[in-house]
C-alpha cells in the first residue's frame, strides 16, 4: 500500500526561501569540499598510494571532474532542482538510476560525515594536547582512537546540526569567517613551506608516468576525486539562490579554487615532509606539518584551520542532503516526513535533524575500526568509489540530454555531449579498474582497510541498498517518478505555499 499521508494525488509540496548570492552559495560549496581537510588529511592518504606525485594526481582528476561540473552547470541552467543528479540522470537516463544517483549521494555523504566527525574530535583532541591537556577523567586521550575522537566530534555534529535548521543563509554566514581564516592560515603556511622546505624541488612530481602502477593511479586518481567533491553542493542549494545562474558560478569558482589550493598544499607538503613522514601520519598530517615550520603558539593555527575546516563541513555536509532528500520525498521516493519545511526557517527542519541523528549512528557503528587512520582510509575509498559512479551517470545524462546540439551546433556540442561523456567514461573505468583490483587483492574478508575484499565490499553494500530502496519507492511508495523520471519542479505554482 501507499504511504497514507501522501495520497494518490499529493498535496501542495513546500517551498523553500530563496535567500542566497553567488557568495553563499561559494561557502557552502567550499565548506563541503573542505580544503583545510582535504590537504591536511587526504594528501597524507593519497601519498601512501602515489608517492611524491601529489600535483600530478591532483592534476589528473581535476580534469574529469571539470567535465562533470560544465555537466551539472549546463544541467542547472536548464532545470534547477534541488535533487540535481537524481532528477537530471532520471528524466535524461532512467528512474531507476535517477534515483540510484540521489540514493548513493546520501549514503556517501552520511558516511562522509561519520569520518569527518571522527576528524574533528581528533583535531580537537590534538589541541587539548598542544594546550598541556592529555588526560581527562583518568583517561589518557589519543587523538588517533576511533573510540575518543567520535565521541568528541559527535557533540560537534549535533552544535552544526541544529545551525543548520535555523537557516541556510546563517550557515553560509558562519562558514564565510570560518574559510576566511582557514584559507589564511593555509596559505600562509604552505607559502613558507614552498619558499623554505627542505626538500629540494623537482619537476618529476607532475609527471603521471612516474606513479608507481596503474593500480595506484586508479586509487590515487579516485582519492584525489574525493578531494574534490563537494562543489556540487552548490547545485544543491539551486533553490534558495535567487538567480540559478549563481549556483553554476559558485560551483565552478569553488573547484578551481579547488585545484588551486591542493596543487599549494600538495608542492608544499612535499617539500617540507618525507614520503614516510607524508604517508604515516594520517590525521595529525597538517599538525605535523605546522611543527616543523614553526613553535607554538604558532604551529597550533594549522591545528586550529583543520577543525574549523572540520566543523565547517559537517555542517556543510547535513545541508545538502536534507536538500536531496527534500526533492525525493516531494516525489514521494522518500517519506513524507523529508519534504516538511519550517514555517519559522523555510528550511527542511525535520529532515535536517534526522540527517545529524544518521550520521551519528554511522559514527557510531564506524567504531568496529579501532584505528582512525584505517576508518578513514576505508571510507574514503567507498566514498571516492561511490561518487565516481554519481558523476559519471549524471555526465552522461548531460551528454543524452544535449545531444542535438552536436548536429545544431557541433562547437556547442563537444562541450555539452562529448567533454562529459570522456570524463564519464574516464570515471567508471577507473571505479572498475580499481573494484577488480580490490577484489584480486584478497582471498577472505576482514574489517581492515588493507583488506580488498572490505573496500570493495563497502561500496557495492551502499549501490545495492539503493536498489532496494528504488524497488520500495517504486512498488510499495508507487511513487510517479518511477513512470516519468521527472522530478517535482521546483518553481510550480503549488510550491509557492510554506508549510510546517
């Protein structure tokens, strides 16, 4: 039977306020690809896999995911929806992989808040440490226990939680200051570390060709896009802008801005830190970093940048999938309980808290991995996986859905149908390529980060929940999407009344 509260014909879907510039939606945007984070944590892991070629993977991936963002950009200038990838690849492509696409951005992105609220425990927890604070109630705190660090940062995710119901346009406010000081800091700390590091420079790490197998240019290439997702939050939040056009803009400054920041930090790194000192230190990588290029008080600022990086994107992280999940509710692929708006905020409250409350459990449960740097490793592997995959067919649905325009006007349409359709197909071979790998790496499973069979299994676990969650959607929920592929729009006139 279908669920009851929405009826055979549902009723008027809320709105939500249009109340963010090009600005707001930057720092939102920035905050979920977390920067600070990225550099401070992501550089370390990737470095375990491609050695000293950091620029040259960061390189790499941003070419594919530059072809996916002129993807979402041309996709949101012709329908701006807050489910973005699930109504765009539904209506291009199919439901069923519409809703696969809106399904594993969910789940990628509560285990992405899992990990980063593990991140900022840690961080806070190292700060303790740098203030004289190593034990606390008879407990000596380790800023690389899973245990500690989770239940640290959980008290943060549920402070950013409730900011975030309060309203967009105040998050966005806070993570303005926040990135303003982060990208201070950052900057001036790998600046100095390019100028004095004592690593001698050398060209060798660009070259792609020096990495040292194709598997580790798969896993490098796949982590590195990790890094960089996130920018597509600004398409989430395409709703609340009061011109679309400002959610493309945003999205695409934020991923050069991108590159930018990790081709500094990935040079600087390398020239301040070993290859062993890069890939050994984990999560404390950009406190390590900040102590060989100077003394406290001021080696504690890159500590400080990274939990300010943190908090900004768990914050940033709950906002968007309230968004994606609020466009699949009012389609009647979720529960109704997702599309409920705050008459007081105009934002989805309920299904904002809802989202901090997932994201806890799955902090929670991470916790059958004792060391934080194997979570994190483990996650970030599922997560660049699974997001590979998102981007790819969402590429793909700008390339069918543009496709007249390589006969109308072939200039236009390199652009619009083949440069997506290249990073498509660059994402699922390297997403293949490495799945293959992760399963001829082991012959049994374990719940270890070294484990292939773990890797791979964490990723298929999340893709084939979201079919299960299709097929109750579809027969039991009988939602219309299944029929048309076409999700609720965001401008008709039955949105305009707010509910709560």
């Amino acid at each position: 039977m279908p669920d009851e509260p929405f009826g055979t014909d549902p009723p008027a879907r809320p709105a939500l306020r249009k109340s963010l510039g090009v600005l707001d939606g930057i720092a939102i945007a920035a905050s979920s690809t977390a920067a600070t984070t990225s550099i401070g944590i992501g550089l370390g892991v990737t470095a375990g896999v491609v050695g000293l070629h950091l620029p040259a993977i960061m390189l790499l991936a941003f070419l594919p995911v530059l072809g996916i963002a002129g993807a979402f950009s041309r996709l949101n200038r012709v329908e701006p929806n807050a489910g973005n990838g699930y109504v765009w690849v539904g209506r291009s492509l199919s439901p069923w992989l519409g809703f696969m696409v809106g399904w594993v951005n969910i789940v990628a992105t509560l285990a992405f808040l899992a990990y980063t609220t593990a991140v900022t425990g840690s961080a806070l927890i190292q700060l303790a440490g740098e203030a004289g604070l190593h034990r606390a109630g008879g407990l000596a705190l380790d800023p690389g226990s899973t245990a500690q660090t989770t239940a640290v940062g959980i008290v943060v995710l549920v402070a950013v939680t409730l900011t975030a119901v309060t309203g967009i346009r105040t998050a966005a406010r806070l993570q303005t200051g926040l990135l303003i000081f982060e990208y201070v800091v950052l900057l001036g700390f790998c600046g100095y570390g390019i100028v004095h590091g004592p690593h001698s420079f050398s060209l060798s790490w660009f070259d792609p060709f020096a990495i040292p197998s194709a598997t580790a240019l798969a896993q490098g290439m796949l982590l590195s896009v990790f890094c960089y997702w996130g920018f597509e939050a600004a398409f989430s939040v395409n709703e609340e802008v009061r011109d679309p056009r400002d959610a493309s803009r945003a999205g695409l400054i934020t991923l050069v801005t991108m590159l930018t920041l990790f081709l500094i930090g990935s040079v600087a790194f390398q020239r301040v830190l070993s290859e062993q000192e890069l890939a050994g230190h984990g999560a404390e990588g950009l406190a390590f970093f900040g102590d060989r290029l100077a003394s406290q008080p001021l080696a504690a600022l890159p500590l400080v940048a990274l939990m300010f990086s943190a908090v900004a994107s768990l914050q940033a992280g709950v906002i968007p999938t309230a968004r994606a999940m609020f466009a699949m509710s009012r389609d009647r692929t979720l529960g109704p309980i997702w599309s409920r708006v705050s008459s007081r905020y105009g934002t989805p409250a309920a299904g904002t808290l809802l989202i901090g409350g997932l994201a806890t459990v799955i902090a929670a449960l991470a916790l059958v991995i004792p060391r934080l740097a194997d979570m994190i490793m483990a996650t970030v592997s599922a997560v660049g996986i699974v997001v590979a995959l998102s981007y790819a067919l969402t590429a793909l649905a700008a390339a069918a859905r543009f496709r007249s325009l390589l006969r109308e006007n072939p200039r236009e349409g390199v652009r619009a149908v083949v440069l997506p359709t290249l990073s498509a197909l660059v994402l699922l071979g390297l997403g293949g390529y490495l799945g293959r790998s992760f399963y001829t790496s082991a012959d049994h499973l374990e719940l270890r980060a070294d484990n292939g069979w773990f890797l791979l299994l964490t990723p298929l676990a999340m893709i084939a929940s979201g079919f299960l969650a299709a097929a109750w959607a579809k027969w039991v929920r009988r939602s219309p999407y299944f029929r048309t592929g076409t999700g609720t729009n965001a401008d008709a006139p039955q949105l305009i009344a707010t509910t709560d």
